[in-house]
C-alpha cells in the first residue's frame, strides 16, 4: 500500500492562488529556481502516488475477480469510473489501462511547469492556477487571454488550487490522443526508470512553438539537473 500519510501530508501544497508570497520575493535566480521546483515537486510526487494507487487497484481487480466479478460490487463500480476517467476502451483489458495509468517524470513536469507558467510569474498561474497552459472553450471556469486570436474561442482554465492543475496535466497526458506517442514511448521503460529528458521530446503537440518547445524542455531539464528529481522521486516512491 501506498504511504497515506505522505499524501495527507502534501494535501496543505496548492492552496491559493499561485504560489506564496515569500517565492515573488525571492531576488536570487538560483534560490528562487530552487524553491519553484521544490514546491511543485511535493505536488507531482502526491499525484504520481495517487496514479501508482490507481493502477495497483485495477490490476487486483482484473487479475483477482475477472472471472467472478460482481457487478453490484463497489470494486466494478471503482472500475467502471476509472474506465471513464482514462477514456478506456475496454472495460476489462489490462494493458490498456497499463499504459494509460503510469507515472509522468517529475523532471518534464518541473521543465513543463518552468516553461508554461513563465516560472510561476505569468498572469495565468497567479489569477487562475493555471500551471501548464490548460484552455477551456466553458466560460464559467475560465479567463479570457488578452492576446486571444480573431476567431478563437477558448479559455485558460481557472484551478481552485495548484493541486488540481497538476492533477489536470498529469491526466492530460495519460489519456488524450494527442500525447499518444508519449504515452507509447513511456511503456518501452516498463519496470526501469522513466528518463524525463527523452520522455519530453515526445510532447511535439504540446505547444505551437513545436521543435522549438522541445529544445526549450531539454535545455530546462539538463541545465537545472532536473533528473536528480526523477532519482529522488524513485527512492520515495519505492520505500
């Protein structure tokens, strides 16, 4: 079972609008890097555990009762919302979730969230959360871009908390057809170690900026030694 207490324990991150005060009064580039990874790795680390939790649990309800599942049971129910949640196309193929439901390197997300959130200085993450550049077309849980195209309808999504944009952005990539090739990418590790570095140069329909966007992500990554991030996440996560 997973380490309950640590996840209640990161369940305090996130609360407010962007991040705390103390963070826009850094003056030192370093010191401040150091805290915007820092704080947002406590949230990829509870969410990746909330996944890995996710996927332990199908894989005992498929493997334990495939043949004798009830379907009034609480255990088919959880099941059947996953599916939903996953976009699952068969209800009862292991692989299928498998390879939906796994674990996004803490190094990409970090680079991702540096990238898109403009170091959790942007307009987006300080009125809305926003974290990784998530749109709504809904009115009602969005703000309206400034710089919004003629013609173009949609919104940046508004997050109650930065919890939830991590939530969103992990699910984002584990279930949408555009990072598909991520997610194909990914299942060639199987049991070894996700390499964040190569894993990023997967996400070419992430931003408009294409290749572009992906040099950014490797020069993030390799410059602030971001894989340290991915080896402690793997020490915590396997204790």
């Amino acid at each position: 079972m997973l380490n309950l207490c640590l996840i209640a324990s990161l369940q305090t991150y996130g609360i407010g609008k962007g991040f705390p005060k103390e963070y826009y009064e850094i003056k030192d580039i370093n010191k401040a890097k150091e805290y915007f990874f820092e704080h947002l790795y406590g949230l990829i680390l509870n969410e990746n555990l909330k996944i890995k939790e996710e996927k332990e649990l199908v894989k005992d309800i498929l493997t334990s009762n495939i043949l004798n599942i009830d379907f009034d049971s609480s255990a088919f129910y959880k099941l059947l919302e996953i599916k939903q949640k996953y976009k699952i196309k068969n209800i009862y193929t292991l692989q299928e979730y498998q390879k939906k439901i796994d674990l996004i390197p803490p190094s990409m997300a970090l680079a991702q969230a540096a990238v898109e959130s403009a170091w959790g200085r942007s307009r987006f993450i300080q009125e809305a959360n926003n974290i990784f550049g998530h749109w709504t077309y809904n009115s009602q849980i969005g703000i309206l871009p400034r710089r919004r195209d003629i013609g173009a309808t949609h919104f940046v999504r508004v997050f109650e908390t930065l919890k939830d944009s991590v939530s969103a952005y992990m699910l984002n990539l584990n279930r949408n057809l555009a990072y598909k090739s991520f997610r194909d990418k990914r299942s060639f590790f199987k049991k070894e170690k996700l390499d964040g570095l190569e894993l990023s140069q997967t996400l070419l329909n992430y931003s408009g900026i294409a290749q572009d966007y992906l040099k950014i992500l490797k020069d993030i990554i390799s410059l602030n030694n971001l894989q340290d991030y991915d080896n402690r996440f793997y020490q915590q996560i396997n204790n």
